[in-house]
C-alpha cells in the first residue's frame, strides 16, 4: 500500500511537469508576512524632576509607563561622570538612555529615554558640550530637550551663557531643512514677564516662525523673604514649534516644583523597526528545471525509503546452498524468495 502511494505520487509529479503547477502557487501564497509595526502618535514628555532624578527614579519609571511617550526629557536630573561611564541605574525598561553632552563636563543636567526600535536618531553634532541640550531627530521632525540652569559657568555672566544658548538654538532651527521643529524644557525664563531674556527667545521664535504653545503657570514654589514665606508662580517651562492643532496636557506632581507637560504632536511618524528575514528568491524560478529537480529528489527518496523498509522488512541473510549443474538448486534458497513475486 505504501509502495503504491510512493508511485502515485511521483507519477502525479511527472505528468504535472509541463502543465499549470496549482501545488506550486499554494506553495507561492503560503508565505507568511512579517508584521513589524505600525504607526504610532509621537508623544513627547517634559519634565524639571528637581534636585536631582536618583531619587525620583521610580517617579520617572510610572510615567513611562502610564503615558508612554516615545521620547522624555527630564531637567535637574544632575547624574554625575564617574571613571566607568557605567549609568546602569538609571536605565528604564523599552527605552534608551541619553545623556547630555556635559556629562564629559562632569554631570548630565538633561536626559533623554528614547522608546526602543523609533526611527530617531540623536545629533551630538550640534550639541555643544557646555550646553545641556539634547537633540533627537527623523525625516519629519526635529526636536529639542533644554535645561539652562542657574549655575553660572565659570568666566560667564548668566547672560552670556544664555545667548549662547540663543545662538545654538539659532542654529538647530536654521538647519533644520524644512522639518517640523520642537524645542522644549525648562528655560529658566519666566514667560509672564518681560525680561531681556525673554526678548532674546521672542526674537529668535519670531525668525523662524516659531510660537511659543505654553501659557499656563508651570512652576510653584515657597519663597522665603525674610518676613515669611510667599508663593511664587510662574512660567518657566516653555515650548516652542512651528507646527499647528498641538495638544500640551499640564499635569500637576507633588514631586517636584514644576508640573509634567505631555506634548502630542499632530502628525504620526512610523515606529517600523528594521528588521532582518528570510524569503524564497523566486526570480530565478524555472517551472520545468524546478519540476524534474522534485522528480529526481523524489525518486532518489523513493529508493532510498523503499530499501530502508526492505532492510526493516525483509532482511538480508547468508543462505548456504549446494550447485547443481549451473542453477541454484537449494530448498533453503526457494524458501527464503517464495514470496518475492509478490513485491
């Protein structure tokens, strides 16, 4: 019954040589396609944590979690250099870790945890080592994390380092080719007031058609004045784009003296990985060629099946015998091929 079954097949093999191959076009359509992603809305979290993120780690862990964004910035994270450049401690789960430019200064006053797999790259290239700045971009948008902290650098008046500041911004927006463009944080410039830093900003968001979208109180906090205390509001976290229907939501945090801002953007950017997989090259596929090599190989298997069941099946076995007169004349040897008429 096997040996039939085996010859049916093979038959079938030959006769479909040279006519329409269905098993073949089955075979075309039954591979399977690799989902690798989808598109996703592009999320971006701001936040000044305050005093420092080594203690507000598991803060920082529930928004990734609850919110999801695909890039976060966080302020006065202050993580210090050490002689490993091992930060290990302040990685997250399905995100990377980015550390500022100054870190080679001796401390990281902004991070970035970018989402695993999103098409954005960083541009280390046009952050200056001085600057706590990150800058993350991809084909459609360029955006910016800012931290500029009171701390005066050494040799420079507060002023100067910020119109530094002004002139890397400056440049970011310049060469940014057309790009959908966002630079928030935490500019330590309150935008309820008129200040001559907030002129310079103006000036440079009025150059590149830029708007500044937050408007709200972003930060509170206690001031002691000698004759008590007084709360202070203001505006010091700040974004700027040039894009339109943006949506910020503020929310409050009894973590740090300033709010979170959740910024999503309106246009959606592609989360595909890139990925590696196998497919069956059929350009050089040749219907004949292919049916006489599955011909041969199922012949070749045929035999090879049919002599490993006459191995299991019907054993060889050394049968001594007596010639008579040239012919094999033996009871032993008809005994042991009666039944080989009937294969």
């Amino acid at each position: 019954m096997h040996v039939l079954l085996f010859k049916l097949i093979l038959l079938k093999i030959v006769l479909q040589r040279d006519q329409e191959k269905p098993w073949l076009t089955q075979a075309k359509t039954a591979i399977q396609s690799l989902e690798i992603g989808d598109t996703e809305l592009v999320r971006i979290l701001y936040w000044n944590c305050s005093h420092g993120i080594t203690s507000k780690r598991s803060i920082v862990k529930s928004l990734l979690v609850k919110y999801r964004p695909k890039l976060a910035f966080i302020s006065e994270s202050e993580i210090k250099s050490n002689l490993n450049n091992n930060y290990n401690f302040y990685n997250m789960i399905g995100y990377d870790l980015h550390l500022a430019n100054t870190i080679s200064q001796g401390r990281s006053r902004i991070i970035c945890y970018a989402e695993k797999g999103i098409n954005f790259k960083r541009r280390t290239d046009l952050e200056p080592a001085d600057l706590d700045i990150i800058i993350m971009e991809n084909q459609d948008v360029r955006i910016l994390g800012i931290y500029r902290p009171f701390i005066l650098v050494e040799s420079e008046t507060r002023q100067e380092t910020f119109e530094k500041l002004i002139k890397n911004l400056r440049q970011s927006a310049a060469t940014s080719n057309q790009k959908a463009y966002v630079a928030g944080g935490d500019f330590n410039v309150d935008w309820g007031k008129e200040s001559r830093m907030k002129t310079s900003l103006t000036d440079w968001m009025e150059d590149f058609d830029l708007k500044q979208i937050i408007n709200t109180i972003t930060r509170y906090r206690a001031v002691n004045t000698g004759d008590g205390l007084r709360n202070e509001a203001s505006t010091l976290d700040h974004i700027y784009t040039n894009l339109n229907n943006t949506k910020v939501t503020q929310l409050p945090t009894a973590w740090s003296d300033h709010e979170f801002q959740i910024l999503d953007l309106p246009f959606h950017v592609s989360n595909k990985r890139r990925m590696k997989i196998k497919m069956r090259d059929w350009r050089a596929y040749n219907p004949v060629k292919f049916a006489d090599s599955v011909e041969a190989m199922c012949l070749e298997r045929f035999v090879s099946t049919v002599k490993a069941a006459m191995e299991k099946k019907i054993p060889e076995r050394v049968v001594r015998f007596r010639e008579d007169k040239g012919q094999i004349a033996d009871p032993a040897i008809a005994k042991v091929t009666k039944n080989e008429t009937d294969f």
